[in-house]
C-alpha cells in the first residue's frame, strides 16, 4: 500500500464487510479458528471485521483515536489470515487488505500520538542500531563461496539479535556444502519491514530509498531471503512505495536447500530417527505462498518423518510474536502456548519453522531444559546434512 494514501480513500471498502466471519474462521468444512484475538476472546469487536467497524466509526465522527484504540491495534499480530480469507474487502480501489487498513490506523495513531511506550522504544532501537550492527557484526561469506558476481545475492538484513546472526552462520555453512557461489547484499539495521507494521511511515520512505539505491547494483540478480518478514516486504512493498524497484527477484533459502537436496549438491547423512513437524511462519506462508518449499527439505533428509499439526498451511495459526499491545494481558503468551498444544499432540520430537520470530515465541512457553525441541529449519539442516 501507499505511504501517501489517506484513510478516507478505504471508506468504500471499509462499507463492504458483511460480519460474515470469513476473516476469522478457515475454510470449510473444518472452519478452524485462525484470528488469535477472536480465539482468544470470542468477540467480534476483537477480530477483523470489529476494526473495520472502529475503521468505519472513525470516518463516520463517530469515534475518535485513543490509547486505549492503540493497545487494541497494536495486539493484532499481522498474520494475514484475514487477507487470505476475506474475498470483498480488498475489491474496491486502492485495494487494500485487512492487515494494511491496521497498518494506516496505527499511522494515525502515530501522527496523533498515542503510541504505546514500548512501540516508541521499538521504534528508537531500530532508528539507532543500523550503524551499529554494521560495525559489530562480521558477517563474512566463506572464501570457497564468495563471488562478487555471482547471480544469487544473500540478503544480510535485520540481525538485531545473536540468534538472527546464529541462523545466518547456519545458512553459509549449508551454502558452503552445497557449492553455490554467492555475493552479499549487507547494509546494516532493517529493511524497513518493523517501520510499516509499527505505522511509523514518514520514517519509512527516505529508508527505502536509501536501502534500494544499494540494492539496485545488484540489478538482475536474485535475492536470497532468510528472513520472511524482510521478503514478503522487499517484493511487495518497496515497489509500491518505490515504483522502480519493480521485478525483484528472490527466493527463500528453503526452495534453494530443496533444488540442493534434490539434485544431491547437498548430502543428508544418517541420523537417528525423528518424528518432527512444520510451523509455517505468517509471512512465509500466507504472505509469500511457500508452504511446500520447507516440508520438501524436511523430507529428504534420512530419519526424518514429517507430521502435521491439525492447522497447516494456509490454515495455520499465527505464533502470536507479532501482537505488541497490551490490550489483552498475556495474549500474546497464549497464542503460542494454544500453538504449541497442537504440537504435543502430534508426539512430535521437533517442532521446526522458517522464523526465528516464531522460534523465540514458542520456546518462552518451555522451561530451559525443553528449549532445544523449538529447531530453527536452517539450523535443523545443517545438522543432519554433510
């Protein structure tokens, strides 16, 4: 969506919504519950449709902004479900889904003021912090590997923690195995991706166009994504927000680790035999459409026997990382441990997903000697490959 679209410009398709609750519910006939907030409390002002009426009350004087709005807002952990479900909302111009009608509400909030303390802090450590992840963290491509001109290009973005770096380090290694030749895209703090979802918007566009006027030396070349939240914004939205950084082209690391797999580039070895199953991350998923990509990996390795949790793919349920309000108290806990019941159930040994996001959520449901069965997917290849 446009940094320069204005509210008033939903008002057609904010008046479209019929309380059907198909941004709620999944696809039938199992009709899981996808939205966390309405799982959460079965109300329909705590669920997408509630925001379009707030968004409609706005536009009509019948309400006004406040911090108590915010809270709500910002307790919305952006899964997209309601984009993926809700057929009428997004029809009318400009097109806007569920998840970017919160996003301009949570701009108004900011330009009126009325942003909870820690979003405000979130968003100062992520204004800060670009110079310093540049000159703290080494990350350096092995010499086996590195090409300046090769046509796979990493994308070495939003390290804020020592577990994103762990997960990078993961990703060379298995590169180093397979033999790709890779150059590196590495500019230092976000991609811009946290400043949209936070609504800090007049931030936003001098960051972008900063960050693609490096991005388009490497003109024609694909982007390897590790991160799903950093993808599903470079290709989506810089181009709107930046008409000429259209036809980026990319690919998440798991679709390049099953070409590897399946071409035998990258050799499974023997391991012990494990019963794991696959989170798919919102973005990864519902955002991206790569629901295959990491099931196949997880496939070809030896030992290894996939099942599913009772909401997958398109009908998973969100890990609740996103929610950063306080709206509902411990919401965002128990949208991960409801996550993780579903786990246990299976009699898994391993639950792995592609966001480490995702990963952090579910491991602070676990005491510290149960963290080691939440596997990052990167980190869980690496492991049982040679």
């Amino acid at each position: 969506m446009k940094l320069t679209i204005d509210l008033s410009e939903l008002r057609t398709a904010g008046s479209l919504c019929l309380k059907c609750g198909s941004c709620t519910y999944g696809e039938w006939p199992e009709n899981f519950i996808l939205c966390p907030i309405y799982a959460h409390e079965r109300s329909f002002t705590a669920s997408p449709g509630g925001i379009v009426y707030i968004m409609r009350a706005i536009l009509e004087g019948n309400m006004d902004y406040s911090q108590s709005m915010a809270e709500l807002l910002y307790s919305c952990p952006l899964c997209e479900a309601a984009d993926d479900r809700c057929p009428i909302i997004s029809i009318p111009r400009p097109h806007a889904s569920l998840s970017d009608m919160i996003r301009l509400l949570r701009y108004q909030l900011v330009k009126h003021g009325l942003v909870p303390e820690n979003i405000r802090g979130l968003y100062e450590k992520i204004r800060s912090e670009g110079d310093y992840i540049r000159s703290t963290v080494a990350l350096i491509v092995p010499e086996k590997i590195r090409n300046e001109k090769a046509d796979l290009v990493i994308f070495a973005e939003c390290f804020h923690t020592a577990e994103q770096i762990r997960s990078f380090e993961y990703a060379l290694r298995l590169l180093e195995k397979i033999g790709n030749p890779i150059s590196l895209f590495l500019d230092g703090g976000c991609c811009g991706s946290t400043l949209y979802d936070l609504g800090f918007w007049d931030q936003l566009g001098p960051l972008v166009a900063k960050k693609w006027k490096k991005m388009n030396h490497f003109n024609g070349k694909t982007f390897i994504f590790l991160n799903p939240h950093c993808q599903e914004f470079v290709v989506k939205r810089y181009p709107e927000i930046l008409p000429d950084s259209k036809g980026i082209k990319s690919q998440h690391f798991s679709e390049i680790l099953v070409e590897a797999l399946k071409e035998g580039r990258l050799k499974t070895k023997r391991g012990g035999k494990v019963k794991v199953s696959y989170h798919d991350p919102c973005r990864l998923g519902r955002g991206l459409g790569v629901y295959e990509a990491p099931r196949e990996v997880l496939s070809c390795l030896d030992g290894v026997d996939l099942v599913e949790m009772r909401r997958n793919r398109k009908n998973s349920f969100c890990c609740g990382a996103g929610s950063l309000g306080e709206y509902f108290p411990n919401f965002r806990q128990a949208t991960a441990k409801e996550r993780m019941e579903e786990f246990w159930k299976t009699g898994g040994d391993f639950l792995i997903t592609s966001c480490l996001y995702c990963k952090e959520a579910f491991e602070k449901t676990l005491p510290d000697n149960e963290k080691g069965r939440i596997k990052d997917l990167f980190e869980f290849v690496n492991e049982r490959t040679e």
